[in-house]
C-alpha cells in the first residue's frame, strides 16, 4: 500500500516522514515549491525534535519523496490523506476550509482506481459527508472512491513519538472497506506496538463523531488550561498559591495534574482557532448555547497575558493611567517567543502578546527564544531580538520568561543577576523555583503565587 499526505506542513510532514520510517511507501504534496524542496533536501521547514534525521532516513531509502504534482500523486497513492491546514476565517471564528476543498477538487478527477481519501486535518463537524459530496461529484463514479475521516493529536514537540506510537487511533468510515484500508495504512503502527508489547486503542464511528473528537478533545484542553489560570486570578486576590492547589487537586484520579499549569495561557495553532471554531459551528447546528463556556475560556486566556503587563508596573514602580501602564524609559527582556518550548510556532503565542504589550507600554523590550526568532521576526518586526540569554538580559530592569525552555527553567538566577541592572524577574509560566531566585537576591513574581 502507497500513502500520500496532502499538504506538508507541520502536520503532514511529520506523518509523511515517520510512515516512511514505518516502512510505507510516501509521497508528500504541497503547492509551495519552497517547501517541497527544503523536504526534499532533507530539512523540515519547522523545528520538530527528531524529525531532520527521519527526512533524511526516509529518502536515503526511497521511501520517502515530496513533489508538487497531483497527478503524480493520484497515479502513485491507494491511500490519500488530507493534512491542510484549516485557519480560522478572516471574517468570523469559523474554520476556513478553502485548502480542503482545494486538494479534494483537484484530486478526485486525476484518479485512475480505486481509492480513499482520509481527513486529517481539524474541521468542523460535517466537513466529511461535504468531502463525500466533492468526491462523488470530481471522480469518475465507477471507482468507487470513498471518503473516511481519522483526526490527528500530535503535541509540537512531541510530534514523532505521537504518530510512531499513538494513545489512540479513531477511524470515522462509512464501509467495511475503509475500515479495512484504513487499517492496512496503520499496520506499520499495529506492527511496531506488538514488538513493543504495546496495545494502540482503535475506536472506529460515524463521520460526525471522529471529527468531533478533535475539537472535543482541544475544547477540553483549553478549558482545563483556564480553570486553573482563573484558580490563579482568585489565588492572587485571595493570597494563594495556584501551584500548590493545582499539585493537590491533581492527586484527585478523576481531575489529574497534566494541564494544571497556571501561566499565561495557552497559544499555538490549535487549541485558540479550535475552541472560536467548535463555537462558530455549534451556533451554525442550533446548539450554541452548549458551548457558551468557550467563550469564558478563551477570555480568561487572554486576560492572563494582561496581568504580564500589570505585574511589570508593580515591579518597575510605574503609574498606570486610564490607558495602561507607562513603562516608557524602562528596558525589559523577555524570554521565549514560541507559544511552548521544543517548537519554533509562534502563532497566537502569549509570550509574543506579552513582548508586544510591553513595548506599546513603552519599555524597550528585547526578546530571546532558542528556536523561534526567524519567525517571531516576521509576525513582530519592530521587537529588538537577541541572540543569546545573555545580549537579552544585559543592564534591564525587569526579566520575563514567558516560554518555559529548559535553557530558562535551569538558568542560574545568580550568574543571571550579575549581568541585569535590577534583580527583578515575573515567571510566566511558574517554572521557576522562587526561593532559589530569592536567595539570588530577585524580587520574584509568578502567576497566581505569592512574592518571594
């Protein structure tokens, strides 16, 4: 069986390489010449753990090759799996599925055979059964062409490991035949699990229900993430400390620790455009009112970014007026520009928002990130960048670590200090140990936790 990925961004490339390295035969497709020649170089345009060496194993054994013909693709592929991306709309909180349609409609009428075509990409419920209708309307009907729909849950950072060796796998099909093929696309992962003595859960459903897992899952996610910032928002008035409720809370099996981090909130490609999405269809379906509480949760996310701003005029000892506070003439480092570490993605990233805020405050802000300057350079040209943790942080008055990097998390607040003109620091994403940065001699202030 020969496998297609359709769109190779962060998505698609990581699959498109790793089912190579699962022994498949792989073609990966975009319209972005660039693009499909740094792949084809052996380089992913985007910084993924692991995957350079993939790309590079992948096509060293011919297995792996990217292109931009789709004819090439219809003719080469019995499987084709749809990796687009699916942004929200300019005009509203709705998923804009132009690319969707795009390689559906350009697809469907260069296939010779029989084949299926399978949705990866996040979309809102009943995107499927539309493909469906593209298909039954672009390819020759004597196929048989058939549509399925399996979501992907890769984390960036951890991107690899989730495709190689998935928590689950959901098979939206209409036929035992793609549920068949289906699973002859992922006897590579069954395959690599039974040599690991590892079970991959297979839930095979209905159209509607494989793509609400996805938004189903992220819309969990996301309201798990400010639950914990709004503890965080009481814990500051209240005179608590949010790390400590969220380690007891999540000792409770039912609740769990993973995504009880107050910080600054959730950022990233996904999780914000998912969440305005689900909202926008469930209107659209007559059940908005079931989703009311996104709304809250996408506030209280961007409320945390402002309480940055607030904790940098306490700190600094500067007056805040009806339009905010003045930071002017003050010099601030911030530390990450990507929305999580072990990622170059600055798309919606807090840190960029809280950089951006300070500098319209005023301040002279320098921003340093291990992975994502290029491209926080281009979404925020007017930001100074530095090239080290040491340029960002010489002579200012105030250190924001708004990315939680290892480089951050382990840096010694001492030899930190000697180089600052004022030893005071906000920890963003509370990854810092406050009494080792107080004995440093730091003014410490985190999100939801008391001074130290």
């Amino acid at each position: 069986m020969r496998l297609s990925f359709l769109g190779t961004g962060y998505l698609g490339a990581t699959y498109a390489a790793c089912f190579a390295e699962l022994g498949y035969e792989v073609l990966g497709y975009d319209v972005d010449d660039a693009k499909i020649s740094k792949l084809a170089a052996g380089q992913a345009p985007f910084h993924e753990p692991g995957l350079d060496d993939l790309l590079r194993r992948g096509l060293a054994s011919g297995r792996l090759r990217f292109g931009t013909s789709m004819a090439e693709v219809a003719d080469f592929a019995d499987v084709h799996f749809i990796c687009v991306g699916t942004p929200q709309r300019p005009d509203g909180m709705g998923a804009d599925l132009t690319y969707v349609e795009s390689v559906v409609t350009t697809l469907a009428p260069l296939l010779t055979r029989r084949a299926l075509i399978v949705g990866k990409s996040t979309v809102p419920v009943g995107t499927a059964a539309w493909v469906e209708q593209l298909v039954a309307k672009h390819a020759d009907p004597g196929l048989q062409v058939e549509v399925a729909w399996s979501p992907e849950f890769l984390q960036e950072g951890y991107a690899v490991e989730d495709v190689l060796r998935p928590n689950r796998i959901v098979a939206g099909v209409r036929s035992e035949w793609a549920r068949d093929r289906l699973h002859a696309a992922h006897k590579g992962v069954f395959d690599l699990a039974a040599t690991e003595d590892r079970d991959v859960p297979v839930v095979v459903t209905d159209f509607a229900t494989a793509e609400l897992v996805k938004v189903a899952a992220n819309a969990f996610l996301a309201t798990k993430i400010s639950f914990i910032n709004a503890m965080a928002e009481v814990c500051e008035v209240a005179g608590g400390d949010v790390t400590l409720l969220a380690r007891a809370i999540g000792y409770d099996p039912r609740i769990g620790n993973r995504f009880l981090q107050a910080g600054l909130g959730f950022g990233g490609g996904c999780l914000p455009k998912d969440i305005r999405a689900f909202q926008a269809r469930a209107q659209e379906l007559g059940a908005g009112e079931a989703l009311r509480f996104l709304h809250e949760v996408d506030l209280i996310n961007t409320r945390r970014r402002g309480r940055a701003l607030t904790l940098a005029a306490e700190l600094l000892n500067r007056p805040v007026g009806p339009a905010g506070p003045d930071l002017s003439g003050t010099r601030i480092a911030v530390l990450g520009a990507t929305f999580k570490p072990n990622s170059d993605d600055v798309r919606d990233a807090p840190s960029l928002a809280v950089a951006s805020a300070l500098a319209a405050a005023g301040a002279a802000v320098t921003v340093y990130d291990p992975q994502g300057i290029p491209n926080a350079r281009e979404v925020q040209p007017s930001l100074t960048y530095a090239p080290t943790l040491t340029d960002a942080v010489t002579d200012v008055s105030l250190v924001v670590v708004a990315t939680e990097w290892a480089e951050f998390r382990n840096a010694d607040p001492v030899l930190v200090g000697d180089l600052v003109a004022e030893r005071k620091v906000i920890d963003g994403r509370n990854c810092l140990d406050p009494g080792q940065w107080a004995r440093a001699g730091w003014t410490y202030r985190g999100m939801g936790r008391p001074p130290a």
